[in-house]
C-alpha cells in the first residue's frame, strides 16, 4: 500500500510534463540537462539501494537468474520500439515501460522504505520527461489536446498498476525476492543507459550539461544520508 500512495509522485509528474509540453515546450539544453540529472539519481538509487540488497542475501543464482531477465525483457521492448512505427507503437512500448518502472518501484520497497522513497524521487525525474515526449509526438500528429491528456493519464496509470503487481512478491522466500531484486535493477540500469543519456547525448553537449549527471548523483547520496 506505501508503493501504491508514492506511485502519485511519478504519475503527477507525468501529467506534469504534460500539460507543459502542451502550453510551452522546454528548449533542447533545458531537456538534455535534466535527463542528465534523473539518469544520475536514477543510477544513485540503483547503486546505493537496491544493489546492497542484493548483495546482502549472497544468492548468485537467483541474482543471474533475476538478472538475466531484466536484460532480456529490457531488449525486447528495445526491439518493440525499434521494429514499430506510427503513434499506437510508441505508446504501447511507452506504455510497457511505464509500467515496469512502477513494477520497480513496488519491488524497491520490498527492499525498503527508503529504498522505495529515493526510487520514487528518482523515477519522477524519469516520467516527467516521458509526459513531455509522448505529448510532442502525439502534437505532430495533430492530437487534440483533450485527447492527449487523456493518453497521458491511461499511461500513468499504469504505474499504481506496476507497484500492485510487485506487492504479492514481499510474501515470497528471500531468494525469490532476490531474483526480483536483480530484474529491477538491470532494468534501471538499461533506463540510465540505453534510454536517458542515449536521449541526452542527441543534443549538443556541454560541460555543464554532462555535469548534471554528478549532480543528480550527488543529491541522491545527500537525500539517503538525510532520510
């Protein structure tokens, strides 16, 4: 029930992010300088939370297995987006990574309370820009703006839905638990890798901007030494 309640953070950035792209759409520095950030702090969350968990149950076949996983359904979606075209495509693969991430969400705190709050910080950052995203390429096509909106809020939901999904997990043995663990933190890293900075690094690219990166990273271990 406290994944469900933190999943309103990320699904009001969403909206959010929304109805800011549909009134004034931010510039391109603006855009690559905060994906930057939230690749940070979504990394920090991932190296100060979820991996000490993992280490801490010492179960290498659950951690390969769990692993292993993650990667794989991370690609698949990857090939779902690059095989696919028109709108329908982009917010199914959209759609699909929304609610993995509140799947992650509900599976960090599994891990812990502050494990899942950190996460939920971080994964707001992420999602925000997925609002900005989805309502530029649905604008392109000539959507009208109730029709985006509505999209946008479908999508969100997912997130809530993601977390319930991982919530009959915290009942299963610790390996088991383990093995989840390690599918959401691959999935995370792909989110830092493979889709923030790969998006970031589109745009021209400073110093400053690149150092965002540090930024968010930094913030993070801050927050989690507060919390």
């Amino acid at each position: 029930m406290q994944a469900l309640l933190y999943t309103l953070l990320p699904l009001g950035a969403v909206l959010i992010g929304t109805f800011w792209a549909l009134f004034r759409r931010p510039g391109t520095t603006f855009v690559s300088a905060t994906q930057h950030l939230a690749a940070g702090v979504v990394f920090a969350a991932a190296a100060v939370e979820i991996l000490p968990q993992i280490k801490h149950e010492a179960s290498p076949t659950a951690t390969l297995i769990g692993g292993a996983v993650g990667v794989g359904v991370m690609l698949a979606i990857k090939a779902l987006e690059d095989r696919s075209s028109g709108p329908f495509a982009m917010l199914a693969a959209t759609g699909i990574d929304i609610f993995i991430d509140g799947l992650v969400l509900g599976l960090a705190f599994i891990a812990g309370e502050r494990a899942g709050i950190l996460l939920a910080v971080a994964l707001t950052l992420e999602v925000l820009f997925l609002g900005l995203s989805i309502t530029s390429e649905l604008q392109e096509g000539k959507t009208r703006s109730r029709r985006i909106f509505a999209t946008a809020m479908g999508l969100g939901i997912l997130l809530p839905l993601g977390a319930l999904t991982a919530t009959p997990v915290a009942l299963l043995p610790p390996v088991i638990i383990t093995g989840f663990l390690s599918f959401g933190l691959m999935a995370l890293l792909y989110l830092v890798t493979e889709e923030l900075l790969v998006e970031a690094h589109e745009k021209p690219d400073t110093p400053l901007i690149s150092s965002m990166f540090f930024v968010g990273f930094l913030a993070l271990l801050v927050l989690e030494e507060l919390i």
